[in-house]
C-alpha cells in the first residue's frame, strides 16, 4: 500500500500555534503520514524551541536551518533547501499556514515539483501591498488547491479571486484551537513577580513591523507617546529581535518616567515600559488574558485578544483579520501616534467595546481541516 506524504511546513514563531492542532488531530497509523519540515526562519529558542515544547509539537522531521536574511535572500535559500528535499524525499502535498516568507516559498516550490498545495488560513487581505505578509499571502492562494479559511469572508474573497467553490472550506481558527486547548495551562512570566503586577492594572505592548520599529526615530516616538498616555500603568513589553536591534539606540529609561505617579510607578523607581525578552506561549498568553488592554502592530494578537475578551489597540492602518475589529475587541489605532491618546483615554473611561467570538472560532479547526485532508471519516 503507498503511504501519501504530506509536508507540513513551519517556519516563524506564528506558525507553531497553527500547526500544533492539525498534528493533534491526526491519526496514528493509516496511509497517508506527515513530514514536519521546519524552514529556521525562526531559530532561537525564545522565538521557537520554546513553543514546540510548551505546544507539544513533536521535533520536526527536518530543519533547513535557513535562518535571517532580506526579504528576497530569506525566500530563495528556503526555496533552494525545500526543493533540494523534495528532490531526495519527494512528498505529494505541502501544507502551508499563515503568511511569512516560508509559506509562499514552500508553496512555490512545492507547485513546481507537482506537488499538491493547502493553505491554512487563506484568502485574508489586508490590502497593504508595503506589507510583505500581503505579497506572502496573495501568492500563497493563488498557488493552493485546497483553501482552509478563518472566515466567512475570506472563503468570499477567495470565491472573488477566481477559487472554485470546492477548493475552500471555511474551518475556522487553529490559533484559537491552540490559545483554548493551553488556557488551563497559562502562567505568570518572571516579570509578573519582578514588576509586581496585579490584574487588570497594566498594559502589554508588542511591535515587530518593520514599518514601526527599523526606525529609530518612530519606534522612540510610539514610546513616547505610550508612556504619556498610559495613565502610569506599566507597560510590559516583550521585545521581538527585529525591535531589539532598534530599541539598543534608544534609552528606554529616559521615556519611563512617571507622568502620573501611583502606587506601583513609584515602588518600582523606574516608570512604565518594562521590557522582557520575548515570553514563552504560556506567559505571554497569561500577560494579555490579565492585561487592562494589549497594543500591539501584531495580526495574530488581535486573534487572540478577540477571543479572550481583552481591550485591544492596533497601531497599524489596516488589517488582514476585520472580524478583529467589526465583532471583536481589537481597533484599528493607525500608524499616527498623536491617534493613539484619545483611544487610550476611552480605555481609561471604561468606554471600550464589549466583543464577541467569531463563527468557528471554537477550538474544532484541526479536526475538520483533518477531515477534509482525508484522514477522518
Ligand atoms: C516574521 C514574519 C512576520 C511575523 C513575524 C513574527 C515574514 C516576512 N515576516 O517577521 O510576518 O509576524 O515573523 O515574529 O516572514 N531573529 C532572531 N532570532 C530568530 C529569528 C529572527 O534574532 O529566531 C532576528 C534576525 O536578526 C532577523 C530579525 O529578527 O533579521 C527578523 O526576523 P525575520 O524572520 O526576518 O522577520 P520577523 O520580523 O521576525
């Protein structure tokens, strides 16, 4: 009997929440296996090791150690090394997720050697053609056989495009199958006990766009402004390496003093942006799922504060995932910061929206995508 092998392919810290779910729900056993190909776009434990572990996915079958590069070098060394595998273990479908650079390069290989594509979480679009996400995304679908889709509005933007109505499958989220499955097991990072916080009485912050942080001059200018309006909440902000390359030029502690100084602004003498290395999946989670609200240029993020009822602020003029916005708790702050004071004045005033959780949002994607592989019955 011929095993069917299908590659499914990691590469960024975004991707291990999605994958995870998808290996879970597989069966043991049975004619048709998986290859987990790790591309190493991602490399260092804070950004990967650490999420297989806390996730529970098992060791990739094979890393390309690619590593960092420019937009086109990054592409093209993952697209040498996977096409070198596939050329010495040929595989019959690649499975893809989300939208970094291993997703469009995989896939492009992987439909040049004859393989079969899927992509999970396909037909989102923000739009923005300066994001490289959004080139990443556009190529990915239009490479795809089979689309797995977060909304009922990315299946009809991928209906639009030309898809045929058999190729998508609106499955819902296996990022949120992730943040549901681990929620029981989410737990304070060691800044929790450092900083003395408490719930509800601090702000988390991410930035890793490289719109907003290869710049010195604006990545200084959103500090700024953040501590001036955070009212002398702290300001825990995991630093993702692409920022931590900027913020080195920047003396975070002449931004932090106390404009308002409470309790917890003077206990700590140093003032509201609290950097950390970036957290662990279960730390970090526990951080937003307490925080009095998120800021973040992050998409994923807007996810996850959706489901978990958290305020969340975008610094970013568009988004891939509106449902965020139109049902969730997330809001489209832009990149001016002189927008982002009011927003956080109708935090502070209790006049933030109320959300609610989007159309299969409910912990099932793996299983029904899964199913639809084949695998189930
Ligand atoms: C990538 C994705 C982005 C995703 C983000 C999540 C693309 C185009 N971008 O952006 O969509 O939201 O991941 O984190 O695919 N670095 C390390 N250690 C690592 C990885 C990276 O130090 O393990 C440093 C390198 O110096 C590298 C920089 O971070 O140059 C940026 O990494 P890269 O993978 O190029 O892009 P991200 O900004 O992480």
């Amino acid at each position: 009997m011929k095993t069917y092998l299908i590659d499914i392919i990691a590469g960024a810290r975004p991707n291990f929440m999605k994958i995870g779910p998808i290996l879970k729900a597989w069966p043991k056993g049975g004619r048709i296996r998986y290859r987990l190909v790790h591309t190493g776009q991602h490399y260092d434990q804070a950004m990967s090791g650490n999420f297989f572990r806390q996730l529970g996915i098992p060791k990739p079958d094979v890393n390309l150690e690619v590593g960092s590069g420019s937009q086109a070098g990054q592409t093209a060394e993952i697209m040498k090394r996977y096409e070198a595998l596939l050329a010495k273990k040929p595989a019959d479908l690649c499975l893809v997720v989300g939208d970094v650079n291993s997703t469009m390069a995989c896939a492009i290989v992987a439909k040049k050697a004859g393989l079969k594509v899927a992509h999970v979480e396909a037909g989102l679009r923000s739009g923005d053609w300066r994001m490289p996400e959004e080139v990443n995304r556009v190529v990915t679908d239009s490479l795809s056989d089979l689309c797995f889709t977060t909304s009922a509005l990315a299946s009809r933007t991928l209906l639009q495009e030309g898809k045929k109505r058999s190729q998508i499958h609106f499955v819902g989220n296996t990022m949120v199958d992730s943040l549901l499955a681990h929620r029981k097991q989410f737990r304070p990072p060691v800044i929790w006990q450092e900083a003395g916080l408490t719930k509800g009485k601090y702000l988390v912050l991410t930035l890793h766009r490289p719109s907003n942080v290869d710049r010195k001059e604006k990545l200084e200018e959103w500090l700024r402004t953040i501590v001036r309006h955070s009212r002398a909440y702290p300001v825990i902000f995991p630093v993702h390496p692409r920022t931590a390359k900027t913020l080195k030029l920047i003396r975070v502690d002449s931004l932090s003093h106390c404009p308002l100084p409470t309790a917890n602004c003077q206990q700590k003498g140093s003032g509201p942006i609290l950097t950390t290395p970036p957290l662990g999946y279960l730390e970090f989670n526990y951080l937003v799922e307490h925080a009095k609200a998120v800021i973040t240029d992050s998409g994923g993020i807007t996810e996850e504060a959706t489901v978990m009822g958290v305020p969340c602020l975008t610094l970013r003029d568009t988004t891939e995932r509106p449902e965020t916005v139109t049902m969730g708790t997330n809001e489209l702050v832009g990149t001016d910061p002189e927008k982002l004071g009011p927003a956080l004045g109708r935090l502070f005033e209790g006049r933030w929206k109320q959300g609610k959780i989007p159309a299969r949002w409910d912990g099932k994607a793996g299983g029904r995508i899964v199913k639809i592989l084949g695998l189930r019955t």
